[in-house]
C-alpha cells in the first residue's frame, strides 16, 4: 500500500511540476546512443575519431561511453572517483580484450553488446571526480545500497560517504593534453551547477552537452529546483548554446554551442 502511494504521490508532483519556458529546436539532426536508462541524444554528424568526449558519471551503465567510442572511433574519456563504478568500467574492458560478455543490469537483454576487442583501448577511466576546485571530497552514499551513485552535494541527504579525488576541468585539460571538448556528458548527482558555473568562468565551451540535472519532483533541495535548472539552462543560452535534445520523463538536455551548428 506505501508502494503504490509514493507512486501515486510521484506522478501528482510530476504532473503539478512547472513547465520551463525555454526554446527546444527541433531542426537539428540528433540521434540516440546507448541504452534507455543511460543513453543520450547527440547532435548527429558532429563527432569524429578526432573528437574529445569527456563523459563524466559512469555508475553502472557505459552503454553511452561504449557506444561512441563503437560508433565513431573516438576515446571515451570516462570519469568516475566511486570504486563500483571504476571496478565496472575496468571489468568491461578486460572482458572486451577477452571477448567475453559484460552484464549490464539496464541493458534490455542484460548485457553490453559485443564490440571488436580494440574497443577496449578507446575506454580510458579516469578515476576522479569533476569539481569547481581540485580538493579531496566526501562523496555521499544513495539511500539505496543498491545503487551506484554518490553525491558530492549529498542529493539524497545521507550519512555515508567515501572521501575521492575531484578536479577542476580548467587544470585537468591540459594534463590530458586537450585544449578543447568535443562533447561534455555531465551526470554528477546534483554537483552540476557548480561544475557548469567553472565553465562559465573558465570560458570552456564545449562543442555539445549532455546534463543530466537530478533534482526532481521526487527528489530535490527544495521548491525551487526548477528555477536553479531553468537558470543554468538561460545562462547556457546567453552563453551561445542551444537545446536540441531532451528526454521525456527526466531533466536531461541536450545543447550544441551555436559555432558549431550545422550549416
């Protein structure tokens, strides 16, 4: 019964949740890559065996990452300081170099789909997390054991945490040898404000963006989460980019910087 009201409770919070004003362009060629839980829209025709993907969140699902470096030939350059998350993407790639199947819990058959074992070589794990300051951490628990993710800004307000590494991506760059980003995948539990803000100040303009904002009807700060979305999301406009993507039943964005529209 407490089951079926938290989602009764949920679907009226969405329902009564306020609409953003804010332009979604719809001529803009975009397509999907990986699974339905961890994928995301991209501009189409804008990335290359050149290009520079920094994919920050993994958890449990790289369906994403694995997909571009599949699709385009590209380094997936995957950050994520939490050790479930790092022992996953490693197990993945000694399985690719191996031949052997993945488990993927959100994949529609239980499994990441199989890749030339080269692909291997284009997963690179970088094990820290993306912040506004090169500092040690707390990284906060999720309620649920069984999942993945931790917060630095503590979402879910928990008291269990690891302390991890989290670096500036102004000071990361150059160490990695890249003076710009083709594709900035942003899924940090909450802590994307503040690592959208360094951008701002830092003058990184990535090509495309992929944000997941995570507060929600159902889970948020307070009332006026969508305000902070709907602000992050004005100041990336004014900033030059555009919204081109967004998923159905969730505060995730696709933008693309207007140099780099399709002529």
């Amino acid at each position: 019964m407490q089951k079926i009201f938290r989602l009764l409770r949920q679907k009226f919070y969405k329902w009564t949740e306020r609409k953003m004003q804010l332009p979604l362009r719809n001529d803009v060629p975009t397509e999907r890559l990986g699974t339905p839980y961890g994928g995301w829209i991209i501009p189409a025709n804008l990335l290359n065996n050149n290009s520079v993907c920094y994919l920050v969140g993994a958890g449990e699902d790289v369906s994403f990452d694995l997909a571009l470096a599949v699709r385009f030939g590209c380094p997936a350059h995957i950050f994520d300081p939490t050790p479930r998350a790092q022992a996953h993407v490693e197990l993945l790639i000694a399985n690719l170099k191996s031949g052997q199947k993945t488990a993927c819990a959100t994949a529609p058959d239980g499994f990441y789909p199989a890749c030339p074992p080269e692909i291997a070589d284009l997963l690179l794990l970088h094990p820290v997390g993306i912040w506004d300051k090169d500092e040690t951490l707390r990284f906060f628990s999720p309620k649920d054991e069984t999942h993945v993710s931790h917060s630095i800004v503590n979402l879910q307000q928990t008291d269990h945490y690891i302390e991890v590494p989290v670096r500036r991506l102004a000071g990361l760059m150059p160490e990695l040898g890249h003076k710009r980003i083709d594709l900035l995948k942003i899924d940090i539990e909450g802590a994307e404000y503040q690592v959208l803000e360094s951008l701002h100040k830092d003058r990184i303009f990535p090509a495309a963006l992929c944000i997941e904002f995570d507060e929600s009807y159902a889970n948020h700060f307070d009332t006026k989460y969508m305000d902070r979305i709907e602000n992050a999301l004005q100041k990336l406009i004014d900033a030059g980019y555009h919204i081109i993507g967004k998923e159905a039943h969730c505060h995730n964005y696709t933008l693309i910087h207007q140099l780099y529209l399709p002529q």
